[in-house]
C-alpha cells in the first residue's frame, strides 16, 4: 500500500446523501470531476473490471457477441425514431465544426439495428445476440447519489435479432436466465418486477430492482402470490359497475370556501347528507397540459378519488412519451370556465377538455365533486349517467394494502435500484429502418428485437449500499479489489519480513494479495482495512511473538488464530 494510488478520508463529503457516495469516496474508489462526473481510481476500477468479467461470461454463454459502437452519434437515426424529440432535456446534443449535429448516446437501439441490416440479408444468419460494454451519457436535472445516478455512466447493453417471435420469447427468456446467474454470482438482493418500456417502446417488459432503501424506484408486492411491479406497471382492479337505475338525482349545493379536499370533506360532514363522508367520497379533478414530441400544449384533466394524489412515475408513464406540466395561474386566465377548486367534469366535458379517470370511477360510482362554480359542489354526481369520461387512466399512487392485480391479496410498498431491464423490443425499431431479411419462402421478413440492459457501473454502488456496515464497505469475493488484506500491525522487522514472505507465498497461489506496509499506526490502518472492505484481512500484530497471525473474516467479524508455519496453507483453505 505505500506504492498503491490510494488516499482514505476520514471525514463524509458534505454533498454525499447515501452510504455507497460517501464510502466510495472515502475509500478512495472514486472521485468526483464534476456534477454527475466521476473518476475511477485503482481499487474503485478492479471491483469495476471484475464485474464486467462476470457480465460477459454470462453474455457469452448464451451466444452473445460483443461489439462496441462509438458513444457520439449523429442526428439522424435518432430523428428516424422521434427519439431526438422524445428524449428532451435529458439528451445531450452538441455540433461539429460545420454545424452537424449531434449526441452523446443514451443508449443505442438505433445504431445497433442499421449496424445490423447493413451486415445481414438472410434468415439464415438469424438468430443474432450482439452486446457491448459502452459508456453512455444523460443529462440528469440533478446528478446525486454519487454514481448511481451520473451524468456519465457504464451500461451493458444487448440486443436480440430474430425473425419471428418464438425466437424473440427464447431470447427475452435467455438473458433473464443470464441475469439471474449474473446477479446471484454478484451477491445482489433483488426483485424481477414488471415495468413499463417508456422511450425503448415494445411489449413485455421486466425491471431487476435491488432491493435497498435509498431506490429511486418504488414497487409493489405480494407476499402472498410472488407478484411483484414498479410503481408505474401496476394496473388497478376496478370495482364492480353499479347499476344507476333507483340512484338519487345529482344536487348542487353552496358550500362556502371549500376549494381543497379537506375542507369539502369538513361542509359534507356537517351538510346532514346522512352519512359520513370521507375524502375517498370526492371525486378530485388535478388539471395539466400536455404535449406530444413535436406538438402543442393541450388540456387533459385527471379525474382520481379525493383521498389519493397523482402519483408523477405514474402519470408520466401513462403519458409517455407525451410531456406535461401542471397549469398555472396563467393558464386559468386563459380558460375562464375553470374554476380553481371548483372543478367538475361537467364542465370539463362541456368545453372541450379530454378528461380521463382514475379505473375506480366506474359506472354508476356517486361523487362529491366540483360544480363549476366558485363556492359550489355537486353531491351524487354518478359516472356513466351525469358524465361519461373520455377514458382511463394509471395516474393514481398505489399504496400499501392496494389489491393485488392477481386478486391473492394485498400490496406491499418497498424501494429499489434499477439493476437491469429487458424488453421484448418487437419492431419498433426494426419499422423505423425497415430492416428486412429473406424469408425461408424467399420473401421479405422484418426482424424482431428484444433489447436487455444492465448498469454495470451502478452495480458498483449497489454492492455497497447493499453490503456496507457501520465501518466502512464488505466487497463479496467475487468482486472485491483484492482476495486478502495482510496489515503489518508490529514495528518488529522480522514481522515484517514475515507479512512479505506470507504475501509472496499467497500471491504465487494465485490469490491477490493487499499488503499494508505503511508506517502509520496499526489504527490507522485498521481502520482503513475496514473502510476498504476486502473480505479477508489477515493481522501480523502481536501474536507473531507467539507464532501466529490473526485471519478476520470482515463479514461476520470473526477471527482466528493461524500458525505462522503454515500460515499461507491454512488461510488459502479458509478464503478458497
């Protein structure tokens, strides 16, 4: 260690917010450059090299290729596909000396698709697994959480080429097999949940979410069923319609200055309806405009029950790839007939607005709602007989307790990191650049595409978050920087000489061996090894004096006394 390109800190980088930043940098893994920006250091890249060697050997083994595609890319394919609209802020755009433009790649089922039909004309050549290990590039609005969200980061992506659909289905299973294998060798705590494609397009789509408190994802289970989505795919189960024949006529009251749920809820309450009434009684009407790539601010009103919020995972999914934004006082300017908490669906409906409603709005449901009037609400307003909607929507959050779309019981909220994604991709790509082969029969065929990522970069900190304890991080053996950390902890020379011998002798075993022969003081460098986090550390201290070092497993913090004599011997059976 006293050659090795390595400085600890004591101390949390202020701008750190969860453990894996503020142990990577401490470490010396890692530092920052710039917002979203990081530099990979000696021990930070071999944790990073060696889970690159477990993705490809798992890619590898069912017969994927790799390739690599540059990281700048030009305008063009991704106007082919909308994507230079779609992506928004988040692409990076910029321009050559002639004023072509273009991107940093986000990720690159463009490319791979012309790359491919420029190569292939038969489907004889097919099936085709292409990957690549390539750096790629999002211009997140506020890169945190150290480099499990950058700006620039490590992605494996792979894409499947078939020529019909049975050849799709065997990839999609084969690289959620290989993910499998890749996440269990790594040691990762995960969940396979169902998702949404967004941008990527497609059909069937799987997310990989390591489970740790610090996800930006949320998903859903079910304890009791297996059943397990993000936030976004989770489809509600509506109640039953209800027949409107015998329901009450719709009433108009005035209810003062009643313009939030809570206290709509209050003049109900003590309005003498004849039962109590709760905010899941009122129907609330959340107003946007929204905006299709390349189009004109629109109106859209989401109707959901009053005792729930618009949840914005949601809402954006189910718009996408439109892009929206809540009204402003400006815009109800604009539109007189809306009257800030007061607005119904009659009203909507009467003056053009789209409006779509939350699954549980069915036919024959009875709501206290907005009458378009300031100061006034309708109580027994039914759906299906007082306003038809103009469809529905996912936009409401989910929360624990829900149904399970799988009706076996209820849902339980838990937060993860997004580790991998696959996605039957179908043609969505292969249609934009009519890559077509020859068909057995001779005829045109157009290919299908499945397309599977996996963060490799972010995987470094997701076995940290996941790993780490109270002294600094816990590397498994499958990644870890080093096999065994030897800590000279005894200013005896003959110690030393001994930790050097020891180190020679496991090396030439073939384990990589970190020796710590700085003259700093043994807490010093106790503390380090802890803080670095390989999962072996072996003491040359005292005990020497006696004819033993001390083998600690940083795991379970056990230890144990080794016999100087065959030290090298014992401890290599204990670390394999």
């Amino acid at each position: 260690m006293s050659e090795l390109f390595l400085r600890t800190l004591r101390e949390d980088p202020a701008d750190a917010e969860v453990p894996s930043h503020k142990l990577l940098i401490r470490a010396g893994y890692v530092r920052p450059v710039g917002p979203g920006l990081y530099s990979w250091l000696p021990l930070g890249l071999r944790v990073f090299r060696k889970i690159e060697k477990i993705i490809r050997d798992e890619m590898n083994a069912i017969g994927g290729q790799e390739i690599l595609l540059p990281a700048l890319l030009p305008r063009a394919p991704y106007e082919t596909t909308n994507r230079w609209t779609e992506y928004g802020d988040t692409l990076f755009r910029l321009k050559d000396r002639r004023d072509n433009d273009y991107l940093l790649g986000p990720t690159h089922e463009e490319i791979f698709t012309m790359t491919v039909k420029g190569e292939y004309s038969s489907y004889k050549d097919f099936p085709l697994r292409l990957y690549q290990i390539q750096t790629k590039y999002r211009d997140e609005a506020r890169p945190r959480a150290g480099i499990l969200r950058g700006r620039e980061f490590v992605m494996k992506d792979s894409y499947s080429f078939d020529v019909d659909e049975d050849g799709l289905k065997n990839a999609y299973h084969a690289h959620r097999e290989a993910y499998q294998r890749i996440f269990a060798r790594l040691a990762v705590r995960y969940v396979i949940v169902s998702a949404v494609s967004g941008a990527m397009g497609g059909s069937a789509s799987e997310e990989f979410l390591a489970e740790s408190e610090v996800g930006e994802d949320t998903f859903v289970r079910c304890l009791q069923s297996g059943y397990a989505a993000n936030v976004e795919a989770v489809m509600t189960t509506p109640p039953a319609p209800i027949p409107v024949d015998g329901l009450p006529e719709a009433v108009v009251y005035d209810t003062g200055d009643t313009p939030t749920i809570a206290t709509l809820v209050d003049w109900a309450n003590g309005a003498g309806l004849g039962r109590e009434i709760t905010a899941a009684d009122t129907l609330k009407n959340v107003l946007l405009k929204v905006r299709q790539p390349g189009g004109e601010w629109e109106l859209l009103a989401v109707g959901v029950p009053g005792d729930r919020e618009v949840d914005d995972k949601r809402l954006g999914a189910a718009l996408e790839p439109a892009e929206y934004a809540m009204i402003d006082d400006a815009d109800f300017a604009k539109y007189p007939f809306l009257k800030k908490g007061y607005i119904g669906p009659k009203g909507l409906l009467a003056n053009g607005v789209r409006y779509l409603v939350d699954p549980r709005i069915v036919d024959g449901s009875a709501w206290i709602t907005g009458a378009d009037e300031v100061g006034k609400h309708v109580v027994g307003l039914v759906a299906g007989r007082d306003f038809t909607a103009d469809g529905t929507i996912e936009a409401a959050e989910v929360r624990d307790g829900d149904p399970s779309p799988d009706g076996a019981g209820p849902l339980t909220a838990a937060r993860g990191i997004e580790i991998g994604h696959i996605f039957q991709l179908g043609r969505k790509y292969a249609d934009a650049f009519t890559a077509d082969v020859l068909g057995e029969d001779g005829k045109p065929v157009r290919l299908t595409m499945g397309s599977y990522g996996i963060g490799v970069s972010r995987m470094v900190a997701v076995i940290a978050e996941q790993q780490h304890d109270e002294l600094g991080l816990r590397w498994p053996a499958a990644v870890s920087p080093f096999d065994v950390h030897i800590v000279i902890a005894n200013k005896d020379a003959d110690a030393g000489t001994g930790a050097r011998e020891l180190a020679a002798e496991l090396d030439g075993q073939g384990f990589e061996v970190l020796l710590d022969d700085r003259k700093s003081s043994p807490g010093v460098k106790f503390k380090d090894a802890e803080l670095l986090g390989v999962p072996w550390i072996v003491v040359v201290g005292r005990g020497w004096a006696d004819g033993v070092v001390e083998l600690r497993d940083r795991f379970s913090g056990e230890k144990r006394d080794v016999p100087v004599g065959s030290a090298a011997t014992d401890i290599a059976s204990v670390i394999g």
